[in-house]
C-alpha cells in the first residue's frame, strides 16, 4: 500500500507540473484529462487493496450455544469414485463438523479458510482474502452435554462446505451437529491430507443435460448418506452426542438437489431443504415423504409461481411442480425479495464491491441481513422436523420472505 501511495503522489506531482508549463486551456484540459483518469485508477486499485485486507466478521450466530467446529478426512471403501482422474479409486471427502459447544467456551475463533482453503474465492483483489474472514467457532472445542440432531450441509457446483460457516454456526449454535460435505472433483477446490484438490471434467461437466446431472446428483446424495452414516459411528469428542437415527438435509443450488435426492434415499431422513437449486435425480418423479422445504428469490421458478419464458426457466419449473405432486408430505416454499443466487452463501459477508453484485449474483438486499433470513428459515424448518416444533410458516421478523403464489 505504501508504494501504491508513493506513485499516486509521483504521479500528481509530475502532472501537476506539467499542467503548470502549459498556458493555453486546451493543453491544461489534456493534461487534466488523463490525471483524472489515472488518479480514478490508482485510487480504485488503492481502496481495494485496503479493502481486500480488511477484517470482516460473520452474522453471529443465534442460538444459546457457542460453536465447535472440526474436520476429517474420509474414504467411503464401499464406493469407487467416478469422478476421480485415476481409475480405481475410492472416493475421499473433506467433512466439515460445526457442533454446540458449552455456552461459557473460549478461545481464539477457527480460521475460516486455513491453508489451501484460501484458494476457495478466486476474485482476486475484487473481494477480501477470505484469511480475513472471522468466524464464530472455536477449533477443538469441548462438546455441550447431551445428543443433538444431524444436518447435513451440501455446496452448491463449484463451492465447498466452509463457504456455508455463517449458516451451520447458526445451526450449531440452535444444538444441531453440522456436517458440511464438500463434493470432490466438483469443487473448485478441497484440501484432502493437506494437500489441495481440484475439480475434474467428470466432477464438474459442461455437459448440464438432465441425464448427465441425474448421475452426478445420485453420486453426491451417496457422499450425503455416507458422511450422515460415518459420522454417527465416529470416535473421538463427538462420540455419544451425535443422534443419527433422524437426520435432515440442506443444500444449497446443485446440493440443494442432492439434497432432496439423499432424503428420498435415507430411511432416517425427516426432512430436506433446497435452496435455490433445480430438483434431479428419481426424487423429481418419486417425490419425498418426508417434509422438504424450498426456498428460492422472487419470481423464480423453484420456489414461486413462474411464467417461464426460455427453457431453463421451463426445466426449473416442471421439475419443481412435478416433485412437490409426488411428495407426500408437508411442502412449504418461500421465496426472499432482494436475494440472488449467491445470497444463500457466505458471498454475503465477503467484501464485494457493490457495483460488481450483479455479477457475482448477489441481490439488493444487504448481504448479511440476507444470511441472517436464510439462517432463520433453515433453522425453523430443522426444529420442525427434527424437535417437533411449529411449522416453518411466515415470521413477521423477516418481511423479506414472503410465501409462494
């Protein structure tokens, strides 16, 4: 930054200068153009270098819980991984683990993105080092007494578990054990070993076709009910106060699929969310018996009454009438005014520039409100089916989120 200043100060100087040798307006115009220009410039690229390395902090977490947060490295031996570039091989998951903790807890907050986690966000100077992200956790924490209900957190394509801390530390903290799953060779990046691992051709295709991702989504649903399964029979803090025989599943976009696709697989599922993603898998023609809940952004096609006008929106839509006709059980469908795709995401509490919301699919409603909205939604639906408590229906805290037409 100290050099940044320096040449901006060089700069003004010279043209500065300059402009003072020139008598006649034109020339003083044309020297005072291009220092405008280049004064913009160096004072952007200034304001985001500092914004870049700025502090930012999560929501806080709701509940009357602190939150522990841990990790593993495990390899389902029952499964060979399609995705992985070496034939054979089975399939290895990074699993993230966000759990209550006693309320007087203390210590220093987890790093949200340790190591090559970092390379998580690819904006570059356009958003802040995620190392400058604080969260709410504390790493190896004691575990609160009692057994506490399963959520199982999935990604949406691209994206991996810790970009969802905002959301399962407000779970954590309500008393639900979070695993947060990320898909591997699907993601941009997973750590597995200490070592980073990148996405594949097969894990993260070009080829969107229903039949293609009707596939991937049953390899993700799998990973969901192994992770739900393994995590029950763990060892170690954990052990005695996970309750597995009940589990629910969240996801968001393309795990929000997986999502509904791994309830309609487990027997222990309760219950399912979607968030803002497009329903695959045999669940969209078998439906659900369990309560599922979707939740999309205003006037899409998944949550709300649509007039699809091309035929992504018309998929959008045909899947999600056809999947809430073959479910069963209770279907509630929200929609959030002013959030975008990315709002579900801890987008919302990076720095991104405003203008550059729209490309990063964030909406006008203020990032961290949005998470706070989602969190509060996520929540009531798991208190619902997992503790019996009352319907997810609208809360007048939350004016944003209006039920579907």
């Amino acid at each position: 930054m100290i050099a940044v200043v320096a040449v901006q100060i060089g700069l003004i100087t010279l043209l500065a200068q300059a402009a003072r040798r020139r008598r006649h307006r034109l020339a003083k115009a044309l020297v005072a153009v291009p220092l405008a220009l280049v004064l913009a410039i160096v004072g952007t690229v200034a304001y985001l270098g500092v914004r870049h390395v700025l502090l930012r902090q999560l929501p806080a977490p709701t509940g009357p819980y602190r939150v522990g947060r841990t990790a593993f490295d495990w390899t389902d031996t029952g499964r060979v991984d399609p995705f992985a570039p070496e034939p054979g091989r089975h399939r290895e998951l990074s699993v993230w683990v966000w759990y209550p903790a006693p309320a007087g807890t203390s210590g220093r907050p987890a790093p949200y993105a340790p190591g090559h986690w970092a390379r998580m966000l690819q904006f570059g100077i356009l958003a802040n080092r995620l190392d400058a992200v604080r969260t709410h956790s504390v790493a190896g924490a004691p575990v609160a007494a009692g057994r506490f209900p399963l959520v199982v957190l999935e990604p949406g394509m691209g994206l991996a578990a810790p970009q969802f801390s905002t959301l399962a530390e407000d779970l954590a903290s309500h008393g639900y054990v979070v695993a947060g799953v990320t898909p591997t060779y699907s993601a941009n990046v997973t750590v597995l070993h200490g070592h980073p691992v990148g996405r594949s051709t097969a894990g993260n295709p070009q080829d969107l076709s229903r039949a293609n991702l009707d596939r991937l989504v049953a390899v993700w649903a799998a990973d969901a009910r192994f992770v739900a399964g393994r995590l029950a029979a763990t060892g170690g803090p954990l052990a005695g106060h996970v309750d597995a025989s009940r589990v629910a599943y969240v996801g968001h976009s393309f795990g929000g699929a997986a999502s509904l696709q791994a309830c309609h697989d487990d027997r222990r599922c309760v219950g399912a969310v979607d968030m803002d993603g497009t329903p695959y898998g045999t669940v969209v023609h078998q439906g659900l018996a369990a309560p599922l809940m979707l939740l999309g952004t205003s006037g899409d096609c998944l949550a709300g009454a649509c007039h699809p006008t091309d035929a992504v929106h018309r998929d959008i839509d045909t899947a999600s009438r056809t999947l809430r006709a073959a479910s069963t059980s209770q279907s509630f469908r929200y929609e959030i005014t002013g959030a975008e795709h990315f709002n579900f995401t801890d987008y919302g509490a990076y720095y991104i520039p405003t203008p550059l919301h729209g490309l990063a699919q964030l909406g006008p409603i203020s990032c961290d409100r949005g998470l706070v909205v989602v969190s509060a939604y996520v929540t009531a639906f798991a208190d619902h089916v997992l503790r019996g408590g009352p319907a997810p229906h609208p809360d007048r805290r939350y004016p944003e989120v209006r039920p579907a037409a």
